[in-house]
C-alpha cells in the first residue's frame, strides 16, 4: 500500500512540467477518534531542482480551516504555531511529521477514518498548486509525540 501511494503522489506531482522537481513520499492524514475536532496530514517533500521552493497554503474541503503549522518550544513548553510557509530546498527536503512541520485541519466536518481518503490542495509560493487524495491512518499505538513512519524510499 505505501508503495501505491508513493507511486500516486510521484505521478501526480510529476504529470505537470512545474512539478518535475517535486516529489512527495509518506503522505498521510491521521485518524480521529469521533468528536476530535482537528487532525493533521504528515509528508515528505523532496525537491530535485535548481531553485527554492516554498509551500504556502493548503485547502481541503474535510475541514473548515487548514493552516501550516509547527511545534516549537517556548518557555520550556512545546507549543503549536501556524506559520507562513515551509522552505523546501534545492536538492532538500521539507519533513512535514508529528512534533515538527504539518498541514493542520481545523474544525474538521466528521472524524477522519482509517481507510478513507481527503482531498488536499497545496499552494507554492511562485502561484502552483497541486491537487491529491490522502489516504487516513490510524495513529501507531505506543507512538511518542515527535515521531513518525519513516518515508518510503
């Protein structure tokens, strides 16, 4: 299943020119238990090309608001904060995981069932976007806050 949606995401980033150079692995959104207002989608975001690229909004439709956001410590608490955009460097890579970077769904319209998938547009900083399905996840059990799946490769 990771291979098909690695191989999914690979194809619809690299089915338009302007994303030859942007390949997305590991995209997930996590499931909620019934009555959880919010959730968060989790990817890897590579970028073969020559140039910077920045990811500076996202929109679903699964849920009433959808930020990026990032856990930052402040006053020696972890924190949640909605940032502006996430840097995705020449030849880097941008990690969106549990406990760091992510695509925030606020006030969600139903909980998020394993199995299911959410449609996610991402907006770049030069005017493209990209339209995907998400497949949702059950939360790991014993997963500590701050990790995460590794990628397929």
């Amino acid at each position: 299943m990771k291979f098909k949606i690695l191989a999914l995401s690979s194809l619809l980033l690299a089915s338009t020119s302007a994303y030859a150079d942007l390949m997305i692995d590991g995209v997930y959104a996590r499931a909620t238990p019934p009555g959880a207002p919010n959730s968060a989608i989790f990817m890897t975001i590579m970028n073969h090309g020559e140039s910077d690229r920045s990811l500076v909004a996202a929109k679903s439709d699964i849920a009433e608001k959808v930020e990026l956001h990032n856990h930052t410590m402040v006053d020696g608490m972890m924190q949640m904060r909605q940032v502006d955009s996430i840097a995705i460097p020449s030849h880097g890579t941008a990690i969106l995981k549990p406990g760091g970077l992510h695509v925030m769904l606020l006030g969600l319209k139903h909980p998020l069932k394993e199995g299911e998938q959410v449609a996610l547009t991402l907006h770049f900083a030069n005017g493209d976007s990209e339209s995907m399905f998400v497949p949702v996840q059950k939360v790991m059990a014993g997963m500590q806050h701050g990790e995460d799946k590794k990628p397929v490769n």
